[in-house]
C-alpha cells in the first residue's frame, strides 16, 4: 500500500511510500509548492522563473535536486514549455481540506499555509483565500457542534476564536447562541452589545442577519432547542463498510419509525457502523440522538430490562423522574409520547431478542438496533446483516492504527490469520503499535502458533467475544458448536452435523439454523454450513477432553459410510473392503442415482481429504486407509492424479500402522495405480507389483486380477503390448474364476482396445461388446458409457462411420446418465475431431462449444484460461488435450488461424511431454493444415511428414490415411492464379 501525502496547510510536509521527505528550503521548496497547487497540471517555465527569483538554467538544476529530494524522479515530469507534478489532487492537502465534512477537513489544517516556504508571491496569492476558507470550515463546524447540543463545550473555544477576529460576525453569533443555551443569557446580551459597539465604531455599520437572529433569541427565549447526544465518539480509523453504511443512510423515516437491525458476529464491527451512521445522519434527527447498550452480550452485566431501559431513555429526553411510570406498558406509552413530536434517532446496542428491543420502539424517527442474533421476528425491521472485511479493507484498517509497518505480502498475511474480523485486526494493530521491536514476521509467527492468544489487548479479547455467545446457547446447541470444532473440512452438511450430534437430520437442522441466527456458524450457500476461522479454533478449544474422541469418530464414520455407499452407486461392483462404522447414523445420506453419488463426493471432495488427514493424525488407521479407498475412483474420474497420489500414501503409511496386510496390499494398489494415473511408471509398477505379491500371499485372487489389470496399463501405456496382453488375459481368467462381471468387463475392454491398437479390429470389436451386458447387467452405466466411447473409436478407425456415430451418441447418453461430466468432455472432444475429420463443420462448432461448457461445469470455473491452468495444476493431461482440441478447432473453424495454431502447439506440448502417444498425429496434422492455410506450406510439410511417421507407427489404417492425405494436400502445386 504506497502512501504518498503533501502538505500545505502548515510547514511543508512530504510523505512518500510511509516515509517523511526533507526538502530543502530555497527554490525548491518554491517549485515544489507552485506545482502542488496545481497537480497534474502544466506550470509554465516563465511562472516559475519568476517565483524563484532565477534563470531558466537555475530553474531547471533545481528541478533536477528537487527530484533528487524526493526520491522519485518520475514525479516532477518535464512537459512542453513546463513541468507537472504527477499527483492526484487527493493527495494534496490544499485540495482535499475543500472535499471533506468539516471536522475531518480541519484535521489537516496545521498552521499558517506556506509557513516555511518564503515565497512571498505565493502568501500574497494563496494565504488570505485559505485562510477565509479555514475560517469558513471552522464556522460550519461550529454549527454542527450547536446542532448536536454541545454548546457548554464550544463556549470558552468561541471566546478565544471572536478575540481572534473580532470582526468575524458569525463566530459573534454562534456564541451568542452557545451562551444562551447555557442559560447564560446576561452574558450572551453582553456579548451582541460588543459586537455591535465594534462594528459601528470601526466600521460604521450595523449587526447583520446572523448577529439579530441570535440577538432574537436571547431575548424571545422560545426557540431553545431540547436537543440530547447520547452518542459515543466517532473513530477515527473507520474503514470499509462503504456498501453497509450507504444501506443503513437510506433507511431513512418517511412518517414512521424506521427500524434498521444490524446483526452479525462478534467483534464484526456492529456498534462501530451504527455510531457511524447515527453520527452521519444526526442532522437529519437534531431533536435527539439516544444511545443504550441493552448488554445483552456484557461480561460481568446483566441483559438491560426493557424497563430499565425505558427509564434511561425518558431520562435521557428530560423527564423528570416523578413522571416516570413504573409499569412497563405505562413507560413505553410515555416514551411513545415523548418522541412523538420529536425528530430524533435513537441506537440500542448489544440487543439479545426482539422482545427485548419492541418495547423501546417509538412512533417516528430512526431506531439502529445492533445484535448478534439475527431479529428476524422484529416487525418492519430492515436488516444488514454484517460479513468480514474484505482484505482490501482490513489491510486499510490495519494500516490507520500502526502506520505502514509491514511490506503488503506480510500485511495480507496478518489479516487473513485475523480473519478479516476489525475486532481482531484492531488488536494486532494495537498491540503491534505499542511493540516496535516486533517484525511482521514476529506477528505472523505468533499469530500462528497460538491465535487465539495473541487476540488479546487489556480488556479486549476476541476469545472472551465469543464465549459470551456461547454461553447463550442450550447445552445441545453448545454440544453440536464444540464438535464441529473438531471438523477439519472446509464447510459440511446436516447430515455431517447429524451424525456429530447423534441425532436426527430434522433436529440437527434446527441446531444449526439456531447457531446460524446467532452468527456462530455461516451459511455461504443453501445446505452448506461453515465456521468462521476464528470461530472454528474458539470451538476446537472449547471441546471437552472426555467427549473429544468419539465427536472425531463420529465424523469418520460419517464420511466413510458416505464415501464408502456413494463410490459403490458411481461404479457397482467395484472390488469392496469390509468397511463398518462405530456409530450408526440416524439419518446417513443417501444417493438414489450415480449424479447424486458423483454430486456428493464432489460436494465433499475437500471435507473427504481433510477426513483421511485428521484420521491419520488422531491414530485412527483404519479409516485412514478405508477412506482413500473409496473416494480414488471419483479422484480418477476427475483427473486429480496429484491428489490420489497424496491420499493414498497416507493410506499405505496408515496400513503399515495398522499391520494388516489386506489394507497394505489394496493401499498398494491404490498407490499404483495413482502413480499409474500421473505417469510415473516405474513407481507405478514397483507399488503393483508389490501388492501382486501380497494380494497372491493372502489369497484374495479379485485383488490380483485388479492388480494384473493396472500392470497392463503401465505396460501399453510404454508400449510393451505383448506384457500388457499376458496381464490382462490373465486377469479375465480370474475375475471369470471369483464371478466379478464388472471386473470380467474391464479386462475385455482393456484386452479389445489393444486389439485395436494392432490394428486387430475384428477382435477388438469382439471383446468390447462381449463387455457390454456385463456392465448393463450390473447397473455401471459410466462404465458402459467407457465401453460404447471405445466402440465408436474402433468403428472410426474402420471407416465404419455410421456406426461410430450410433456408439458416440449412445455412449454420451450413457456420460449424461453417469454424471460424469469430465469422461463427456473428453469424448465429445474426440467426436468432434472425427466431424472435423469428415468436415461437418457445423457440428464441430457444436460440439467444441459444449466440451468448453462442460470442462468450465466440471471444474467449477469460470473461462477457459483459469480450466486450463487447474488442469496443469492437478496434472489432468487428458482434460487439457480435450480442452486445446476444443479450442483450436472453434478457432480455426471460425476463421483464426493463427489463435488455432497456438493452442494446437500448446496442445503438441502436453501430448509430447506425456504418454498421449496415439493423440500426436492428430495434433501434427492439424498443425500442418492451419500452417498451410495461412501460406508457410514449408511449415505445412515438415508437419505432414512428422504426423505420417507417427500414424505408421500406431498400425491404424485410418490414422495412416489421414496423414497421408494432410501430407499429400501440403505437398501438392498450388493452384495457379486466375
């Protein structure tokens, strides 16, 4: 945050990037004053020739010391036939006193302008308009003060001000009405004959409107305000809250009262923004301004009655206390009466329930009610209900309280571990003030290891914040906060919170929506709960020790039971491990469809990884291994090839706890086939292997027809095709031997795509649909969809079009019914290169259109940059070929070609850089087309005869034709001019 200010209104005061700037006295100082005056704007070299007293040359080498000074040479700019100082006008003093209310404008007033920069020129020009225009702000100031009923306190400033300049008439009259406000009335007639005796004598005339107005009162006496300002002081580090603020200004009274309820957590800045807004709208309410603190969230107060609080209030407008009624019913009718006539506002603070506020709701004006539970039984209310600061904001707000301390990267790191709370951002601030041998670094450290801690300045803590909330919740509502405290995940679901109460679904919903009207917990969308991070350490701590372990086992079990029923609806008859639960769920999810089961573990993705990482570090093993297990499949479907691998390592390292050599050997597998999944195959093997020896020892023969399979991938996948056939020859034999039907599937599916990679098509078409009714009869239908995909790959390669296109169409029906929509992308983009191939133009528009729609759908973003750089992240080679595909055919279609070579470049990258060997004559080929369509058909040929070598070696016929055609057309003479 670069913090530049210049200063006028006073000595010379320059502050660049945080820091004071001394500029010497002479011309400098003279240069640098006329250019303030008009920043960002041209000065003339004659204008400033002749303020300094000098020669062009003179003026030009104090220009450049003057640049010297500052330390930013690029802002004093050199411009024809002057300079400009490359400021904004905010920046300077002179001209933001004239955009400010008038307290905060006087601020900057420091003496007498221009006071050390000997320029008489400059005083002669600038000082008396300043000056009157000081005195002006000064006066305003001075009326609002009158307004607010502050006339004792201005009495003795207004006497030293008319001594000041006795001619001043107004500064006459306003204390003339501060005398008369203070029953002083003697005085105020001495004070008008003064002034009137000066101007006759001095001046010869006579007192003006303000002086006879004021004159008038004294002596009617029937126009004394009643005013009352009960409010307490505006801070002076406000920030952000723009958006709020204006809100809660607009609830303005339009005959009725007008109620603006503002809730929130604490510590979120509540009182802080009703002052606010109560000070900026007190001229509209001049009658009265009330405040009460109702204390209902007080350590050490008990909650304020609305009795009690009626008789403030009465008393507060004056009421004697003989004409108080002590019924409620009666004092709430006076109240009523009181304000009746009275344009005023009133702010009741700290309120525990609506039924503690509506007895101290007048007939007209403006009531700002603060509480930390939503009052949403509160008739007419308009609530503003207050979140976080942004960071933008709460690196502002840090930045008033202790200057500019820390570089941004170190202040962006303080307020994300204060949470973006302004009760903790003010305590770091203020702690951090009075500690100057403490770094950002020190603070950032600290507030690391021990946050909760270190929120703490005297009296104030946001830990003891909080606990005055908790300690207004029912015990079940304490119990649910404190062992949601021990979630780890990001955000859960009532299910989750079911199964930490042991309750129903029904009354874990109302715990949560009683926690979520208090600001204990945070509802970001419909069904997904949250903690605030502060909140979410305050609950962790409050956990009690003996009830600790099973809230955490609870929590397992929830996501196990999930996981575990959710991987078996996306692909039944997966190999299953015995999986049980300590604590039966009352009400456990449920998924009546594979979209739902895919939508669940993509809701839970996160809260599932932190699950296998608080199972791990709490010695829960089984889970920890268990829990991998089954939520690999949906990592797979969703290319997280980085993530699998970290999660099953957990696992295997949780098996090796655990000593099973069941678990070791399927976290083996897992493990492998993650690596498998990020093309490590050598890792991929050793872990395969690994688990082959072990699933052969135990005797489970399903594991170690799974296994075989995931060798035969790492074999194809290095080409080796021969191993690869022996690996899943014999995994069909023995998941025929164990009677798994979808196992049975997967190594004919496997067995038939590497029939078609030999160009064995006849057989490769044999096996894939003996595939079919295996997996129709067993319900997997992302599985089937797989299979129908790999039909229509083989029907293409056998110029079978028409059935090609019947499998693609059958199979991305069967995509839509799995809800996979990541396997959809990638087989529309496939289809589509094959219309692009038979040039159907139109339907690659289509088409490439809804693989962009559906990799933004699946990944949860919004363009295709941001989809393309998590693809990278998570190391999703196949999605970001499916996605360049996409985009360089709607390029070139659409007639950019040099946009579609970029991509497909970009494209040749990943293939080449990965074992996506069977994609790299496409991608050449492509290549070879659009260079030749843009004229370098040099280019254009060196493309074509790389994607020919590459289609002879896939030993397709139909990859080997369109090579040699694209290589054929870029060879060709081009055709002669007409």
């Amino acid at each position: 945050m670069e913090v530049r200010s210049f200063g006028l209104l006073g000595p010379l005061d320059v502050v660049l990037d945080g820091h004071h700037v001394h500029v010497p006295s002479g011309k400098r100082r003279v240069i640098l004053a006329a250019l303030l005056l008009r920043p960002g704007q041209v000065v003339g070299v004659d204008e400033l020739v002749e303020l300094t007293g000098g020669s062009r040359n003179a003026l030009q080498t104090a220009v450049g010391r003057l640049r010297e000074d500052l330390g930013r040479p690029e802002l004093v700019q050199t411009r024809p036939g002057g300079y400009l100082l490359d400021v904004r006008p905010d920046e300077v003093d002179v001209h933001r006193f004239g955009l400010l209310e008038p307290r905060e404008a006087l601020k900057l007033w420091r003496g007498r302008p221009f006071a050390d920069i000997g320029s008489d020129a400059l005083e002669r020009d600038h000082v008396p308009a300043l000056t009157e225009k000081y005195l002006a702000t000064l006066e305003a100031r001075i009326d609002q003060d009158l307004k607010h009923g502050r006339h004792e306190q201005l009495v003795p400033e207004l006497r030293t001000l008319t001594g000041q300049h006795p001619a001043r008439e107004r500064l006459w009259a306003q204390l003339i009405v501060a005398l008369h406000r203070c029953d002083r009335q003697t005085e105020a007639l001495r004070a008008y004959d003064d002034i009137r005796t000066r101007l006759a004598e001095e001046l010869g005339l006579d007192p003006g409107r303000d002086l006879q107005q004021a004159h008038q009162q004294v002596l009617t006496a029937d126009n004394r305000p009643r005013a009352r300002n009960d409010l307490p002081g505006d801070i002076p580090d406000f920030a952000g809250r723009a958006d709020d603020l204006d809100e809660i200004l607009a609830a303005v009274p339009s005959g009725c009262v007008a109620i603006t309820a503002i809730d929130g957590m604490a510590g979120i800045g509540k009182t802080t923004l009703a002052v606010r807004a109560a000070h900026r709208l007190a001229p509209k309410f001049p009658d009265a301004q009330l405040f009460v603190d109702l204390h209902s969230y007080t350590e050490g107060a008990e909650p304020r009655t609305p009795s009690d609080a009626l008789l403030a209030l009465l008393t507060a407008l004056g009421v004697p206390a003989q004409d108080i009624p002590d019924g409620l019913d009666a004092r709430a009718a006076r109240w009523r009466a009181e304000m009746a006539h009275r344009k005023a506002l009133v702010v009741l603070d700290n309120a525990g329930s609506a039924a503690q506020v509506r007895p101290l709701l007048p007939g007209t004006g403006l009531v700002l009610v603060t509480s930390r539970r939503r009052l949403v039984d509160l008739d007419a209310a308009y609530p503003v209900s207050l979140d976080v600061l942004s960071e933008e904001d709460s690196l502002n707000l840090l930045a008033r309280i202790v200057g500019q301390k820390a570089d941004l990267d170190a202040a962006r790191e303080i307020v994300r571990l204060c949470g973006y709370l302004p009760l903790a951002v003010r305590i770091v601030g203020a702690r951090w003030r009075t500690r100057p041998a403490w770094s950002a670094q020190d603070l950032v450290r600290r507030l690391t290891q021990q946050r909760l801690i270190e929120l703490k300045a005297g009296e104030r803590s946001v830990a003891g914040a909080f606990a005055l909330s908790y300690q207004q919740l029912t015990a079940d509502q304490q119990r649910l906060f404190r062992r949601l405290g021990l979630h780890t995940g990001e955000d859960w679901d009532v299910h989750l919170a079911a199964a930490v109460a042991g309750t129903t679904r029904a009354e874990a919903e109302r715990l949560l929506d009683e926690l979520l009207d208090v600001h204990l917990v945070q509802q970001q969308e419909n069904g997904r709960y949250r903690f605030h991070d502060l909140l979410a350490d305050h609950a962790k701590a409050s956990v009690e020790p003996d009830e600790k372990d099973e809230a955490v086992v609870r929590i397992l079990d929830h996501y196990l039971h999930g996981a575990a029923t959710s991987a078996q609806r996306i692909a039944p008859g997966r190999p299953e491990i015995h999986s049980t639960v300590t604590y039966e769920q009352i009400d456990p999810p449920v998924f009546a469809t594979p979209v739902e089961a895919l939508a669940w573990q993509e809701a839970e993705r996160r809260n599932l990884r932190a699950a296998v990482y608080l199972a791990a570090y709490e010695g829960h093993y089984r889970y920890a291994w268990q829990l991998p297990h089954h939520f690999a499949h949906f990592l797979l479907l969703r290319g997280s090839g980085r993530e699998r691998v970290e999660v099953q390592s957990v696992a295997l390292a949780a098996a090796h706890h655990l000593g099973d050599l069941q678990a070791r050997a399927e976290a083996l597998r897992g493990l492998g086939s993650a690596y498998l999944g990020q093309e490590n195959y050598e890792k991929a093997a050793e872990h395969l292997h690994e688990a082959l020896d072990l699933m052969r020892q135990i005797g489970d023969v399903r594991g170690e027809a799974s296994t075989l399979g995931l060798l035969g991938m790492v074999a194809r996948e290095q080409r080796e095709f021969d191993k690869a056939m022996e690996h899943y020859q014999r995994a069909l034999v023995l998941m025929r031997q164990v009677g798994a039907p979808t196992g049975e599937a997967d190594a004919l599916e496997h067995i038939g795509i590497l029939h078609a990679e030999r160009g064995e098509y006849d057989e490769a078409l044999t096996h894939l649909e003996h595939a079919l009714p295996l997996l129709q009869s067993r319900g997997d239908v992302r599985a089937y969809a797989g299979v129908l995909h790999d039909l229509a790959y083989v029907h293409f390669g056998m110029f079978n079009d028409k059935e090609s296109r019947s499998c693609a169409e059958r199979s991305l029906a069967a995509y839509r019914e799995s809800g996979d929509r990541r396997g959809e992308s990638i087989a529309v983009a496939e289809f589509a290169y094959w219309r692009y191939e038979t040039g159907d133009f139109a339907a690659v528009r289509e088409m490439v259109r809804e693989v962009r729609r559906l990799c933004r759908a699946y990944m949860n973003l919004p363009d295709d940059h941001a989809v393309l750089a998590a693809m990278e992240e998570i190391r999703d080679h196949i999605g970001q070929v499916a996605m360049l595909v996409a985009l360089s055919l709607a390029a070139q279609v659409d007639g950019r070609l040099t946009e579609a070579i970029g991509h497909t470049q970009r494209c040749l990258a990943v293939v080449s850089s990965t074992s996506r060997w069977w994609s790299r004559y496409k991608v050449l080929g492509q290549l070879s087309t659009l260079h030749l369509a843009l004229g370098d058909r040099e280019t254009a040929v060196r493309y074509g005869e790389e994607a020919v070598a590459a289609a002879e070696d896939l030993r397709q016929p139909r990859a080997r034709a369109v090579a040699k055609r694209i290589l054929a057309t870029a060879t060709a003479p081009a055709a002669p001019a007409s």
